[in-house]
C-alpha cells in the first residue's frame, strides 16, 4: 500500500509571503516618540526650569507690592498690592543718583577695560611669544585672589591719593576686575579669525592701528559687543568694592539696596521694592542685547 503525503504549497521561489500591511507597521514601528512630540516636552521642559530658576525674581517683585506687614505675615501670591514700599524707599534715598552711579561706572569701566583689552589681546592673538601663555594664565589666576585680601591695600592707597567714594575710583577697581576676563575673550575671538585677512591687509600697505580699526575690530564685533555686554553686567551686579571704597557720593545700585539692611531688622517689601528698582535697569538692558550677546558667545564656534 502506497501511502500519500500532501505537500504543502510552498511560495515559489524568489517570493516571500508578506503579511497585512497594518501588522508590519505595528510589528517595525519604534516606540519612541515623533519630532514634533519630542520638541513639546523639550520647550515644555525648558520653559520649567526658565520659570524656576525665574521663580525668586518674580517673588522679590510680588513682594515688593505688599506691606511691610503682609511681607511678613502672608506668604501666598494673591494679595491686595500696594505702592507704599516704593514711596518709602524713594522718600529715604535719591534712587536715581544711586542708578546714575551705577551706569557710569558700570559703562565707564567696560569702556576702558576693552581700550586696554583689544590691544592686548590682539598681541597676544597675533604676535604671540613664549610668555603670551604664561601671562595669560597668571592673569586668569588673579580672579582665584578673594577680593577681601587685597581690600586693606587698596583702601589705604585710594585714601592717600583722594579716590575714596569717588566714581574715578570705582572705574579703576572694576576695570582691574574685570580685565582679565575681557582680555581672554578678546583673545579666543581674535584666535579665530583667519589670520589671512590681516596678512591681506599688510600686504595693502596698512598700518597696525589701521589693521585694527578697519580689519579686526569690524570682522569680531560680536564678539567685542558680548565681551563688553558680560563687563557691564558683572560691573552692575558688583557689591564688595562699592560697599568698602564708597559712602554716600559715588555710592551705586548695590550699596543703596544694603542701605535697606539695618540692626533692627530686615524690611523685607522695602527690601524687595529697592531690589527690584535696582535690577529694572539691568534686566531690560540684558533682554534687549541677549540677542548679540548669544550671537558674541557663539562666535566663531562654526566655520
């Protein structure tokens, strides 16, 4: 007896069964999440942390509305607002003389950090010798110094030469602090630039300071706007120097908010309404240039 086997029908050759188009998608599809959903929970994400790290400003803001009493006492976000700490903090000092301070030597002191800078760091950058590093590091090295070490010198030497509460004095100071970090900014933009186009420039015939002038200066001007944007800033937010070399005359931003701060206690909506009044300026200051200062950092990090 012959017993029969069926065969099953195979798939002829060269073609290979395919299932539902449905069940392959299912089966091949990652389980990650698209680009668009990934862009919602990085700006979601993003707009977190912005709104935490925000979060102290908005109450120093918020409480600088209230009474001394509900500055105090209630600590919630909905209150009945008030102007009374304003007036009060304007009726105790001139805040515009405080501010006025504050933007000459904050401006004054940019300024003659990057007169002295740019030819500095554009000796560095392109006439470099076996120092330039050296120097650069001892440079860096003096921001590591606690102000406060060098504070009995210094004052010593601005009460013999007359610059105690002078803006002179205070120029001069937050130049030498912030020197060493706008010479080495200046630097690594000017590393950057191709140094063909000055050597294109010599061969024209220019001079050194037209080289600068018409050649470097314009070609890393972001970068100078950025270096001078983050002196200001730095020069603004700057307290130890104008609490110890200043009284009354020359007194910036920094020392009129301290004022607030007395024996018998802090004064916290007076406080909050001085601290406030005082980084207005800078705040608006920093939301109108973050543009160049981004476009300055960045500078240079593409070819």
């Amino acid at each position: 007896m012959t017993t029969l086997k069926t065969k099953q029908a195979l798939p002829a050759e060269g073609h290979l069964a395919t299932a539902p188009a449905s069940e392959v998608r299912a089966r091949h599809t990652p389980l990650v999440p698209s680009a668009g959903a990934r862009r919602v929970w990085l700006t979601l994400l993003g707009w977190g942390i912005a709104l935490l790290i925000f979060f102290p400003i908005l109450w120093m803001v918020l409480t600088g509305f209230k009474s001394e009493a509900e500055a105090i006492a209630d600590p919630s976000l909905i209150f009945s607002p008030t102007l009374e700490s304003y007036i009060a903090v304007q009726a105790r000092a001139d805040y515009f003389k405080f501010a006025l301070n504050s933007v000459v030597v904050a401006f004054g002191s940019t300024l003659l950090a990057l007169v002295i800078a740019i030819p500095s760091a554009y000796a560095m950058a392109f006439l470099p010798t076996r120092r330039t590093k050296g120097t650069l590091l001892w440079m860096l090295s003096t921001k590591m110094l606690p102000p406060v070490g060098v504070l009995v010198p210094i004052y010593l030497l601005f009460r013999d030469v007359g610059l105690l509460d002078t803006r002179t004095g205070l120029v001069i100071v937050y130049t030498l602090m912030n020197l060493p970090i706008v010479v080495w900014m200046l630097y690594t933009f000017f590393k950057d630039l191709p140094r063909d186009i000055l050597e294109a420039g010599r061969m024209d015939g220019a001079s050194t300071l037209q080289e600068v002038l018409y050649l470097l200066l314009p070609l890393t001007l972001p970068g100078i706007a950025s270096t001078g944007l983050l002196s200001v800033i730095l020069s603004w937010n700057e307290a130890f120097w104008s609490l110890n070399l200043t009284s009354s005359s020359a007194a910036p931003l920094t020392a009129y908010i301290a004022s607030f701060s007395s024996p018998e206690g802090l004064f916290w909506a007076k406080l909050s309404a001085a601290s406030t009044m005082a980084i207005a300026p800078i705040l608006v200051f920093g939301w109108l240039t973050q543009k160049q200062m981004v476009r300055g950092l960045t500078f240079g990090a593409v070819k």
